[in-house]
C-alpha cells in the first residue's frame, strides 16, 4: 500500500520532509538559513542538472530511433543534438562535477558529440548502421553517467552534509542534525527518483526496441514470400491470355478479358506492397551498370502514353544535351521511380499536359548531379496534404467514394528508393494548378557515350523548318533539339498563326524546307492544316513530318500517307526526328532533282 513504486507514497513522503525542512529553517538564525539553503540549492540542483543530463541523452537516442523507423530525419534531430551540448558545456561551471570520473565521463561526452556533429551536420547519406551506432554509444554515455553520478556523489554529497552538520553542534541545538538528516534525505530520495525515471525510460525504449524487431520480422516474411505470390499470378495471367487466344464466345471472351484485366490490377498492388516491404526490411539492394539515360526516360514516358492518351493529355519530354549521356546506376530502381512519380502525374491530370525535364547540375570527382523535374496542370495537391504526399498508404483523396484507384504505396516507394540511391526527393503544389515533383541524384560516370553516327545530319544545317503545336513546352523542346542540328526554326503555335507566317514568308521569298506539325490542336488538327496548305497555289510543297498521341497513330498514318512523309509518336525521341528529318529532305531532293532533269 506504502509502496515506494507508488508516485503518491513518493510524493507523500516529500512533501512531509519538505515541510520539517521549512519548519526548522525557519526556526534558526538568518545566516544559518542562507547557508542551508544554499546547501540544499546546490544538492538538488546538481542532481537535477545530471537528471537533465541523462534524459536529453535517452531523447537524442530515441530521435535516431525515430529516424531508422523512417518517422522523421536527421535534420529534425539536430536541435536535440545542440541542446545536449549546451548541457555538457554548462558542466565544467559546477564544483561537485570535479572527481576524476565524473571528469572522464565528461570528457567521453566531449569526445563524441565532436565525433558526431559531422554526422549530424553533414549531407548524408545516413546508413543504418552509422545511426544505430550513435544510439548505440549514447545509451553508453547515459547508463555510465547514472552509475557514476550514483556511487560518485551519493556518498560525497552525505559526507557533505554530514560535514556541514557536524560543524554547528557545538554552537546550535539538536535541531540542525536534524535539518542535516532531513537534507540527506530529500538528496537519497530525489537520487532514487533519478534511477526510477530512468529506468522506466529505458524499458520503455527495450519495449519499442522489441516492437521494431517485430514489425522488421513481418517485413522479412513479406519480403522472402515476394516470388511465391507472384508466381501463381503470373500464371493466371498467362493462361488467361491463352484463353483469350482461343476460340471462345463473345460472353466467354468477355469473361476472360476481365479476368485478365483484374489479375494485372492486382499484380500491380503485390508488386507495391512487396516492394515497400522489401525496402522496410532493408533486402532492397541496388546495382551499378552502365545505361543510356536518354532511353530510359523516353521508355517510361513510351510506356504510359497511352495512359495519357485515354486522359486527353501529352507528355513531353525535355532532355536536350543530354542525348548521348552514360551514367552509372540501377536502371531498373530508376526507372521505376519515374514509372510512379510520372505515372502519379498522368493519373491525376485531365485534359492537360505532363512535362518531364531532365538537367545537369554539376560535373564533380567523377560524378554527375542530374535534376528531374516532372510538372503537370492536373488538380494539384492540397496544401495541408503535402507533408503527407510521401507517407505510405496515403492518398490525397480518402474514404469508398475515392475517383482514382491505388494503394497509395507508389510515392512512397519512389521516396525510399532515391533516398536509396542517397538522393532527394520534394514536390511543390498549388491547388488546381498542377504539381511539380523534383529528384536530386547523383550518379557515377562511367566514361561511355552512347554511339549515333552525325554524318548524315549533315544534311540538316542550314535548312528551314517550320513548327506548328500548340503546348508551349512541345514547341520549345522541338525548337531546341532542331537548333542542336543546326536547322533554322520557326515556331508557330496555332493552326491559323502557321498560315499567316507561311504566306507572309512566300512574300518575301523566303521558303520552309520542312514542316513538323502537331495533330492535337484546337480548331484545326494538323492533318487539316497541312491539307489546307496543299490546296493554296501560293505556297510551297514542302514535306510536313506528323507529331500525333499514340491514340491517333494508326488513324493519322491512314488519313495522312498521301500528305506526310511519315507520322512520329509522341513525346519526340531524338533518333526518331533526326531520322524522319533525314527521309524527309533525302525525299525532297530526290523529288527536286527529277523535276529539273
């Protein structure tokens, strides 16, 4: 019932103290009372002070548990960093830190928070291993320091007080060994207190501990259990496809297609959910390969065209210079990290456009730092929403009346992935506007470029091309890939604008070699444009390349092969201009010469 673990007996019994310690120093002469308080002072304040010691140790320790959780970052831990500093710097000011182990305690503090403010300070990446071992020695420093302070300065602070007391007998009553006793006691009881709190901390931390190793068992198990789920669905996926292929009534197709459809559906959330479990359990493990960034970038963007079709928007993509570029990484981790960021883009853009640009920062020690920047005109993010954007299983839209399927795993798996690659990602947002998602990597050179030969653009300098789209990104990136060839351009952004320039440069004489006209525009489409352009006497017969959205190709390539040397698929990959170019203006030569012969 009296038990000293019950904080009202605790609290029961300081109160009690305290008061016969107030009582009594009342009681005697006013410099007696200025030194006992002043002894009491320095008692409870030095023993609060190792209290404050020790507990913002154990709270650093757990801030860099929070950061191996993945719950927060280095950076929001630095100011528990700097506050225990600021509580070891203020030691040397206190007599009672002066024994020698107190001191070699101290100078263990000193030694590693010099050691770790590279840690904390510096730009990453951050190992687990390297936070575990900061946790590891700062539960070190904080056992030690309880042991020290307690079989230190327990026994000198009673000797204190003892002392104290032991000077004024022959001068004061009885009392004053009270008041020394009553000292003592309230200095054991608040030492108790000290090592209780503690002690309840750090079971607190071996509990969480446990809860950790726990939650990194089920993250094992999902992760060891990543073939056996996916092999029987690729199964029904396959045999479904065969079906598909057989000689089946149009209710038993349909029943097959959904089947298909349905089991791609759910591959795709395994394969997230066992990916994010992958990564969490640390089984993740990244290669290092040569690869052609150019066609990694436009392979994703290839791949979900057709997605962007169905939405009515275009994806461009902006790479200019950086055509022949070889970095070294995974360019299976890469790409799917901008499988899901652009694909995120798409999903969430109607009507609109998705923009993919992709720079170079710096040249440095053999590596190269890439910006990609992919920004769209969708719906754009709410703001109280984007501290969350990266958490997994979250979604901008909740609840069962949700327009958009996902797990809500794809971001956050891209997150982990580029910080796996000791890289950065962030978003910007305006509501209904659109967004802008930025990765920072940095990647090894490997010294290779990718091989194009340059002889036949030979034939590109020089010449006039005229190009017609209506999306402003679209028009830039043509104008400067042609520039790159040497090619005199201009751009018109309009159906109408296109016509005005023609005739206006017909006037003067001046004549286009070649037109790249886009499908998409509204009022007039492209295949209508170059059809109104044939029938005006006035104006030259030049070839006419088709950019169309993968939705139109088979339609435009039918409509417009008498019309258009040939018709290229958007977003516009480098090879496939310059060699639709090349057969463009071989053609108008040849057609040129056979006119004059």
């Amino acid at each position: 019932m009296f038990s000293l673990k019950n904080p009202v007996t605790r609290g029961f019994i300081a109160g009690i103290l305290s008061a016969l310690l107030l009582g009594s120093l009342l009681a005697h002469r006013a410099e007696l009372q200025e030194a006992r308080r002043e002894l009491a002072y320095n008692i409870s304040s030095n023993t609060w002070y190792v209290n404050e010691l020790i507990l913002e140790t154990v709270r650093l320790q757990q801030a860099l548990a929070d950061v191996a959780l993945g719950n927060t970052t280095i950076t929001d831990t630095r100011v528990r960093f700097e506050i225990l500093w600021s509580r070891v710097n203020d030691i040397p000011r206190y007599e009672v830190f002066s024994s020698a182990p107190i001191k070699a305690q101290v100078e263990r503090y000193f030694s590693y928070l010099e050691d770790a403010e590279e840690f904390f300070y510096g730009n990453g990446p951050y190992p687990k291993s390297d936070i575990e071992a900061n946790r590891a020695e700062l539960e070190s420093l904080a056992t030690d320091m309880r042991k020290i302070w307690i079989q230190e300065n327990a026994s000198l602070h009673f000797i204190n007080v003892a002392s104290a007391v032991a000077s004024t007998v022959p001068r004061q009553n009885w009392d004053e060994i009270f008041i020394g006793l009553i000292l003592a006691s309230l200095f054991f009881y608040m030492t108790f207190e000290l090592v209780v709190s503690v002690n309840a901390r750090k079971k607190e931390i071996e509990l969480r501990q446990r809860a950790m190793v726990a939650n990194k068992a089920k993250d094992l198990f999902l992760a060891n259990m990543s073939h056996e789920i996916r092999t029987p669905m690729n199964g029904i996926i396959g045999m479904s496809d065969l079906l598909s292929d057989s000689d089946l009534s149009e209710d038993q197709r349909i029943f097959s297609n959904t089947i298909y459809s349905s089991a791609h559906a759910l591959l795709a959330i395994i394969n997230s959910i066992l990916d994010y479990s992958q990564i969490e359990a640390g089984k993740m493990e990244l290669a290092a390969a040569p690869f052609n960034l150019h066609d990694t970038v436009f392979d994703v963007a290839a791949l979900l065209a057709p997605t962007a079709a169905e939405n009515n928007t275009e994806i461009s993509v902006d790479m200019i210079g950086l055509e022949d570029m070889m970095p070294v990484g995974d360019v299976g981790r890469i790409r799917q990290v901008l499988t899901n960021v652009i694909g995120n883009a798409v999903k969430f853009t109607q009507d609109g456009s998705v923009s993919v640009r992709v720079a170079k920062q710096q040249e440095y020690g053999g590596k190269v730092a890439l910006k990609f920047e992919i920004s769209d005109t969708g719906q754009g993010i709410p703001h109280s929403k984007l501290p969350h954007i990266f958490t997994p299983f979250e979604q901008v839209e909740g609840g069962t009346t949700r327009r958009y399927e996902g797990t809500g795993l794809g971001l956050s798996i891209a997150r982990r992935l580029v910080q796996l690659m000791g890289g950065e990602i962030a978003v910007q947002s305006e509501l209904g506007k659109g967004s802008i998602f930025m990765i920072n990597l940095t990647l090894e050179k490997s010294g290779e470029t990718s091989v194009r030969s340059k002889r036949d653009e030979m034939i590109c300098v020089g010449k006039r091309v005229l190009v017609v789209d209506d999306l402003e990104i679209s028009r830039s990136v043509l104008e400067r890939g042609l520039e790159q060839l040497g090619m005199q351009v201009v751009v018109a952004e309009s159906a109408e604008q296109a016509i005005r320039t023609l005739k206006s440069e017909a006037l003067t004489g001046r004549r286009f070699d070649l037109a790249l006209i886009d499908d998409q525009m509204p009022g007039m489409s492209g295949v209508e444009l170059l059809l109104q352009i044939r029938q005006q006497s006035d104006l030259d017969r030049f070839p006419a390349i088709l950019l169309s959205m993968i939705n139109k190709v088979k339609q435009n390539k039918e409509n417009a092969a008498t019309e258009f040397s040939s018709v290229i698929l958007k977003p516009v990959r480098r090879d496939h201009l310059v060699a639709a170019i090349i057969n463009a203006l071989k053609e108008r030569r040849g057609s040129t010469n056979g006119a004059a012969a």
